[in-house]
C-alpha cells in the first residue's frame, strides 16, 4: 500500500476526505490544506482521474525527523529514487514549506533535498551528472515541528485544470472551488441549480459533471504517466470503468446568467468543451450516449424570475479585479436583495472574499464557511430559506431545450 497526500483548499479538508473514503481508500490524517490516506497503485492513477476537490496528489516518499541538514539530507538520500526516475530524468524542488522547526531556511532546505536526490540517482546509474534532457518532475517538503514530509508530485499541471475551460475571463473561480462549493451546500442533481453571475461558467459546469458523474480528468494528462512504475494498460481500464459509471439517464436542471453577453459565450464554449470530453470517454466503451449542456442566458441579476418553488443559488459573485471598487462591490451586493425575494423559497450558496459581504447583502447567513480559494481567503455564505409547501406545484421545464430569455408575468426573465 501507498500513502498519498491530497492537497485541497484549506478548510476544505473534510469534502475531500468524505470523496476520497467514498473512492474507497483509507484515511490516515489531515492537516490545513492537505489529506492524508492510504491507496493500491490503481490509487495512484485513479486518485488524479477521479477526485473533483483535490489541487494536487502526492506520493508520500519519506516522513522522517530532522533537526540538522545532515539528517535532511541523509533522509532524502535514502529514498529508493533510482525507482522512480529514468537517467535523464529532470528533478525540481518546486516548493519548500517550514513551520516550526530548526530548519527553516526555505531556500536551504530546496538545495539540500537537490543535492541527496541528485547524489542519489548518480551514484546509481553510474554517472558524473543528470543530463536533465527527459521529463521533469517536482517534488515538495514540508518542515513541520522538526519532522520532514517529501512528497512526490504525481499530478503535473493543478488538477483544478480539468482541460475543457478554453478561456476563463477575469479572475475565474476555480475548478476544485467550485467542487467543493457544491459539497458543502449538499447539492443534489434533482435539485435545480442557477448561477446568476456564471462568468466562465464554472459552477455550473462542474455541477453537470457531478450531477452525471463523469470523473473530472478525462480531458488531461498526469505526470504519474510519466513515471517507470506507471501501467498504461491498467489505466486505461481505470479509465473505462469509469466512463461506465457516467450517468446519461438523469434529468438535471443547471443554468447561468451573466448581464456580459461575452461571459456567456464563454461559459457556453467552455460547457461544450466538458460535455465533449465526457462523449469522448463515452466513445470509448462503444457509447454514443450523450450528456446535457448546461443552459446559459443573458440577463442581469435583477430582471430573473425563479422557474421553481425550489432549488439552489450558488455564485461567487464579481468583486475586485471583477469589479473595479469596494464601493461598487457593496451596491451590487445591496442590490442582490432582490434576487433573494425573486428565489423565495430558494437556497443560497455565495462566496466571496469581501468581510462586509452580509452588512451590504441585508440578510445574515444561516451557516459560513471559511475556505482558502488560491490566495483570496473567502467566505462561504449558506442561506436557507424557509418555503411554502405546495405554493403553486413545480413548473414544467425540458432541460434539452435551447436556453431563452422568457418573460413572466412579472416582466422578469425566466430561465
């Protein structure tokens, strides 16, 4: 068995290990930003196919205490590197963590790990250098109390790159964000769900990915595929498993809006893109089944009518580089009362890094969460709004339809 290290945003730590128990692996730990659990070597591919909340996966190569660098590097040199790399491997330190130990030179600590890796490979392929012509590799450490973690990337490129978001516009939220957003409001695919700020579209694309289960890294390489040990033939049947377990029998109800045209556009080719990347892991076991783009439309905020008595509002919306000023940022939010009284009924989820975020929106969230999204340190807010049981009996809706804007009775747009 292997350990393995899944990097998540922080406070995320307790979706992710509910996806990766629900993967079927142990669990052995946790600290802020990452999840420790136990894997076959299937889980060494199948954990970077699979997991929609993880940033990064990581092979737990050595935990060890260390005070002094000979110790570092006496730790690092023993790592049976030779295993794992070829002779023309090319090996970086990309990132170097301390908290609370003697050694916390981050740049002195990179050179030490360098230096036993390097001496390491070349004593044993009998050379007086690494060439560094073949395909890189990172490798990360963490310094915590004086015990050192070196972890071994297996994921190449962040796993938030699923590899269908062609253009993501200003400051898109992330992929694994998103993930994690519709974990903690415990979405369902029957719910219906709208993001009235969609920008790329991102929420809702990762809510049709969720909502018929088509594994979040069909469209990409990992850099595990690159490593000695790696075995194509029994990824490809991870991969066809897999893409047997997508759902194209479920009826789900996932829309945007943006007031941008242009972020509509985006977010519809960046939908189309997802949903072709799950044909095509479709294709691969004899199934042309097809799954259903998610709708976008064009409208502001304000003109929309729900089309449900029920259902779920997630967006994060602009603030910031999205959003010129503070001050501009409070009187959109001010403004969102009245997307609260249009969805009465409704629940929401928003997030936001802005601290006055619920002085301007009016109405004080039932539930926050705290989570790290990349460098902005943002806020969850869950509203969960009290409803009228058979108010008027749900509407009609064909999910498979082109999206339109319609108006109601109300002379707001209804999706």
């Amino acid at each position: 068995m292997n350990t393995l290290v899944a990097l998540c945003p922080v406070g995320a730590e307790k979706v992710l290990g509910n996806e990766i128990k629900f993967l079927g692996y142990s669990l052995k730990g946790n600290a802020p930003g990452r999840v420790f659990f136990e894997g076959d070597n299937d889980a060494l591919f199948r954990a970077n196919l699979c997991l929609r909340t993880a940033d990064r996966v990581y092979l737990q190569m050595a935990s060890y205490h260390a005070e002094d660098f000979d110790q570092l590097f006496d730790g690092v040199y023993n790592i049976p590197w030779h295993d794992y790399f070829k002779k023309d491997s090319k090996i970086t330190i990309d990132k170097v963590r301390c908290h609370k130990s003697k050694l916390n030179s981050e740049h002195a600590i990179q050179s030490v790990v360098q230096k036993a890796v390097y001496q390491k490979l070349t004593e044993r392929f009998r050379m007086s250098s690494m060439p560094e012509t073949g395909d890189e590799f990172s490798v990360r450490v963490y310094m915590e109390q004086n015990n050192a973690l070196i972890l071994l990337d297996l994921s190449g490129l962040p796993l938030h790159k699923r590899g269908y978001r062609v253009d993501g516009g200003i400051a898109p939220l992330r992929e694994t964000v998103a993930a994690v957003l519709l974990q903690e409001m415990m979405w369902r695919r029957k719910t219906p769900l709208h993001d009235p700020f969609c920008g790329s579209g991102t929420i809702a694309i990762e809510a049709a990915l969720y909502a018929y289960n088509v594994a979040p890294g069909f469209g990409r390489r990992f850099a595990v595929e690159k490593l000695p040990m790696y075995n194509a033939e029994r990824a490809a049947e991870i991969r066809a498993k897999e893409a047997e377990k997508i759902r194209t029998d479920v009826e789900v109800r996932i829309t945007g809006s943006d007031i941008s045209n242009e972020a509509v556009e985006r977010a519809k080719k960046n939908a189309e893109y997802a949903c072709v990347m799950a044909g095509r892991a479709l294709q691969t076991i004899g199934s042309d089944a097809k799954i259903i783009r998610p709708d976008f439309i064009q409208a502001d905020f304000t003109e929309l009518s729900a089309p449900y008595d029920t259902g779920l509002i997630l967006t994060n919306p602009p603030y910031g580089e999205r959003l010129g000023d503070e001050a501009q940022a409070e009187e959109l939010y001010r403004s969102m009362d009245e997307l609260y009284k249009s969805f009465k009924g409704w629940e929401f989820g928003i997030i936001t890094s802005h601290k006055k975020f619920q002085e301007s929106f009016g109405h004080y969230a039932t539930l926050l969460k705290d989570i790290k999204a990349g460098n902005l340190d943002t806020t969850l807010y869950v509203y969960k709004q009290k409803t009228e049981k058979n108010r008027s009996g749900e509407k009609k809706h064909s999910q498979a339809r082109n999206a339109a804007n319609v108006k109601s009775s109300n002379g707001k747009v209804r999706f």
